[in-house]
C-alpha cells in the first residue's frame, strides 16, 4: 500500500468525524494498529537491549523540545543515553542532526503513526516504547516549573557566511527583522492563520522604520518570501545564530520559534487563539528577556485590528538594544 495512502488513514483515524466512525474508518484504524504492533516486534527485535523512545510527529520544533528536556527524560528513566534509541520520522533526520541527537533510527511517517497508535491502542504493558514527546509536553509536569531549566546544546561553529548572506539579499547586521510565516501546527490544527495581508502590512511598517525586512522561506511557489522582502534559509543549526546576526524575527509559531527561542536577538512569536498558546507556549509568562508571545485571534480581519497589532509589534522591535 503506497506510504501516503496509509498516513492519510493515519490522520484519518485520529481525528474521527461525527461521533461515530463508520465501517471503512474502523477497517483501516485496525490495520493500521496491527502495522504499528508488528513495526514494535520488529524494533523489538532490532534494538533487543535498548529503550525505545518515540516522537510521533514530523515537527522540527518537537525536536527541539526534547533536546531541551531530554536529560529529565533520560534521569527518570534512569538510563543513560546510549542505552535508549530515538525512533522517529526520516523527515526528521536534519532536525536530530542540528540538535546533535545521535541515537536515532528513522521510519516513514506512516509506520511512526502505526507505531503511535498501537502504543495507545495496547498501552505500555504490551508496547513498551516511551512517548517522549507526549513525556516532554504533557507528562513532565516540571517543563511549566521555572526551576527546570532547558539544557541547550549550542551549536559552535562559524556563522560568518550568515552575515555574507543577510547582506547578500540586502540586508545588514543587527538591522533586520526575520519574518517566518510558514507553520505545520496551526493548519494541522484548524486554527486561522494571519492573513497575506498582515506580513505585507507588517513588513511595510518595518521599512519604514529603517528596518531591513526578510522571509525565513524556501522561496518557492509553496514557500514564496513576503512581497517586497527577499527569501532566506538557514540549516536548522544556523536558525538561532542567524536571529542573533539579523537582531530580530516576527515568528508564526512553528519549529523556527523552538530553534531561536533562546537568541539573543529579539523575537516575538505569534499564536492563533489562547487554547493554542496554551498548548504550545515558549515560556511560561508570554516573555523571556527579549522574547514575547502575542495572540492574534480577533485581530486579523479588520484592517484597524490589525494595524494596532503590527505598531504593538513594531514598538517591541524598536524598543530593544538590538537595533
């Protein structure tokens, strides 16, 4: 059966229609449970020594996240990190890598939806694999206590080509501000997303506060920069220097705001509605030092909205040392 056929059954089963599901829904839920135990025996069998901790997500920014609190993780287990194996997505591969987790084994997404689902369709009598993202964000409940701190491991290396590139496009050295529109979350989610018009509003408002404005993007037909800004795109391990390099980014939540929540630059990160903030917030008070959070619902589709919401964000961006 074609990967992409059973990873939309996938998603299908987790998020049922009506109340009940009907027959075909059941038929491919059941399978892809079966699919799930069988992949477990098969790692089972693979790694017979070794814990198994799984992220069931294609997210960069879950990486992130247990990269952060991965030492917690690991001290409750009591093991040590090689003697556990993350099992996660090959799309994830690059993500692993930028935050130097080095015992990993890559699936395809769908045979990591079967692995989840069957996890929580046997419990962990039978499947004995470790959620750990569901560990880090739900679980844990030390990640919303400020006495745990996130354990970063820095990426060293030379950012000089970071400043070639920002001036490159026309940008400088501690006078740009990075705008990151694209997400996975929030669409996966049903939540609304800022409107086009917001990024061209917002990135207008910034020029003419002499700011040099870019788009963290592809810069392809699916990921096209912001009218009138050009396309950037660091490696995973280059997000946080580049924000460092550039002063500022306006981030729509996504693994970009995971991968520079700890810049020294200034960022300010947008969130859908409370219940996501809620969900998937940076810090625990919506600021760090220079970081803050905004939720936009409701302040979108009016053009007066929306406009007090950019001079609030253009205000946060002027206010601090880095431009």
């Amino acid at each position: 059966m074609r990967e992409d056929i059973i990873y939309l059954f996938a998603k299908k089963c987790e998020r049922p229609e009506g109340h009940f599901w009907n027959f075909m829904n059941f038929f491919f839920c059941q399978v892809m449970v079966l699919y799930g135990l069988r992949s477990y025996r098969q790692l089972k069998k693979k790694f017979p020594d070794k814990q198994l901790l799984l992220i069931p997500s294609g997210s960069a920014g879950d990486f992130v996240l247990y990269s952060y609190y991965r030492h917690y993780l690991l001290r409750d287990l009591n093991k040590e990190e090689k003697e556990t194996v993350l099992i996660c997505a090959e799309c994830n591969r690059a993500s692993c890598q930028a935050n130097g987790l080095v015992n990993a084994h890559f699936l395809p997404m769908s045979q990591i939806a079967a692995l989840s689902m069957a996890f929580h369709y046997y419990g962990s009598n039978q499947i004995q694999i470790t959620d750990a993202y569901r560990w880090c964000l739900f679980d844990y409940g030390n990640i919303q206590n400020p006495e745990v701190v996130p354990i970063v491991t820095k990426f060293d290396g030379d950012m000089s080509h970071l400043v070639a590139n920002l001036e490159k496009i026309g940008c400088q050295k501690g006078n740009t501000v990075i705008l990151s529109p694209y997400e996975q979350s929030i669409t996966a989610s049903g939540e609304q997303k800022p409107v086009r018009d917001f990024w061209l509003e917002l990135a207008q408002m910034l020029k003419n506060q002499g700011l040099c404005v870019c788009t963290n993007c592809k810069g392809d037909a699916k990921e096209p920069p912001i009218e009138g800004t050009a396309s950037i795109y660091p490696a995973l391990n280059e997000c946080e220097a580049l924000v460092d390099i550039a002063g500022g980014a306006v981030i729509l939540r996504s693994g970009f705001a995971d991968f520079t929540a700890m810049s020294k630059g200034t960022t300010i990160v947008l969130y859908p509605s409370d219940v996501f903030y809620l969900k998937h917030k940076l810090w625990n008070d919506g600021s760090f030092n220079n970081h803050y959070e905004l939720i936009y619902q409701g302040r979108m589709k009016e053009q007066t909205d929306r406009k007090k919401m950019i001079a609030e964000i253009v205000e946060k961006l002027k206010n601090e040392k880095n431009f």
